[in-house]
C-alpha cells in the first residue's frame, strides 16, 4: 500500500471515529437534558385495582400462582370468597420457603385467618406495596428526594436522589430506597429491609437480603404510570424474576384513611391493640 493510500484510510478512519463520537455524545447530551417524569402536579392521584397478583413477565420466573387443587374466589363474584393458596411446587422457591408456606396453607385452609398487610395495619413493604389497591398512590418530588404516599393509613415510602446505598442500613419494613432519573424513568434501588413484610398475596416470606429495583415511567400520553419491577433475594428464590404493575391517572386530594386498632369482634387480623385507654 502507497503512503498516500495509508495516509487517506487513516484520515477515512479518524473522521469516522469522530462522527461515532459526536453521535454518541449528541445521544448522552439528548438523555441527560429530557426533563424529569412528573408524576405528582396537579393533585394527581394514581389508581390500582384492589387485590390481585403480580403479572407473569417473558424470560423471567413466574410470580406464585394459586394452588390448582384450591382455586381463588375473590370478593363480589356471587360465591364464598377463599384466600390465596399458594402452589408451593413453585420451581423457584428455596426449600425453607416452601416449608414454611404449605404449613401456612395448612392452617389457613384450617380455618387460621389470612391476614395481609392491609387488613392489619401494617406497613407493606416493597414490592408488596405495588400490589396496595382500592386507595390511590400520591407522589411529591423535590430535588433531593421522592416521597410515594398510599392513602390507606398513610404508608410512605422515602427515595433519596443521587446518593449511594449507606455502607450498613439499618433493617426497616420498607428498608432503604435510592434513586434516580434515567430520562423519563425513575430508577429505584431497594435493600436493607426486615422480614417482618411477606413478598406478594401469596404470603410468601423473603431474607433480609431482598433486593429490589423499580422502574416508574409515565405511559399512554400520561394517563398511565408503569413501574416495571425486579426482585431478587438469594435466600428465598433461585432466581431473581420480574413482573410490573399498572396504574390510572385520577384527580383528587389525599385524604385522611385511618386504620383502626382494636378490631378483634369478628375476625383476629393481628391488628396492633391498646394495653390500656390513653385517656
């Protein structure tokens, strides 16, 4: 090859080279300067149905699935409603879980009642907190951090912007939260949550190693809010698996929805109660 050949591919590849890294920085510029989602102006309030399971999601572990052999019968159908039985031959659950939910299917299925987070006045935890229906989810957003407000008893969950996990967090029922924006997605990173919370309808217990990430976007013109989900905890499953959740735009203010104690006449929902009146 002549030298003026070789100087003229090296040219050739050094303009190349070039126009690839204009391209890409041109993409990187564009992403960092899309304006945050918003999902909290204008007293915007987002729907969910109550109840239900987390959705199947392709390539990914199925979420627990009712036990066949005892199928779900949910509220306002014209029949007895059941509670959720888990099909505890699930593939992806340890050994451990799998024995501590089929002695709990047993005693449910006894008469033991299938208490859940919102029927006891308990906070849920993530991500059984996405699956919280029937009162909306409400957002405030600020530079530094994002607070997701649940109306039913006023559960709040606190997402600290731009900063790394702490070193130790302490165990908490909703664990330590850090996010951030990816164009028009929030990213949020959870670890460092108690075992006190279950993962899903199913009652299904997870470790102190649960490792969760969301991602919340706006969808159908901003009607819409998605939050696509991982979960992952070495402890409980085989494999991490992901599922997501759907919401409806709705215009409303939060309002108070307490949860009251001492509601043991008909049914023991493990309710917190009073040793003595206050006054």
């Amino acid at each position: 090859m002549s030298g003026f050949a070789l100087r003229e591919r090296l040219l050739a590849g050094s303009v190349f080279a070039c126009l690839v890294s204009a391209a890409l920085s041109a993409d990187v510029a564009a992403q960092s300067n899309v304006s945050p989602p918003d999902f909290s102006s204008g007293q915007v309030a987002w729907l969910h149905p109550p109840g239900g399971e987390f959705p199947a999601v392709a390539g990914s572990p199925v979420p627990l699935r009712q036990d066949p052999a005892h199928p779900f019968v949910g509220n306002n159908t014209g029949r007895q409603p059941t509670y959720r039985i888990a099909d505890v031959t699930h593939p992806n659950l340890k050994p451990w879980v799998k024995d501590a939910m089929k002695k709990d299917n047993e005693e449910v299925l006894a008469g033991k009642i299938a208490f859940t987070a919102r029927s006891s006045c308990l906070p849920g935890g993530v991500p059984q907190f996405m699956l919280f229906g029937g009162q909306p989810i409400f957002f405030i957003q600020a530079p530094k951090k994002v607070w997701m407000i649940y109306e039913g008893d006023h559960q709040v969950r606190h997402i600290y912007l731009n900063v790394p996990h702490s070193a130790n967090p302490k165990s908490s029922w909703y664990g330590e939260s850090v996010g951030h924006y990816e164009g028009d997605t929030l990213v949020v990173d959870t670890i460092g949550q108690n075992s006190k919370t279950v993962i899903d309808p199913y009652r299904t217990p997870h470790s102190e190693k649960l490792h969760v990430v969301e991602r919340w976007r706006l969808i159908d013109d901003g009607k819409g809010l998605e939050v696509n989900i991982t979960v992952d905890d070495p402890d409980t499953f085989n494999q991490p698996w992901s599922t997501y959740q759907r919401y409806q735009r709705g215009q409303q203010t939060l309002e108070e929805e307490a949860c009251a104690e001492n509601n043991t006449h008909l049914f023991d929902y493990h309710i917190p109660i009073a040793e003595k009146p206050d006054f």
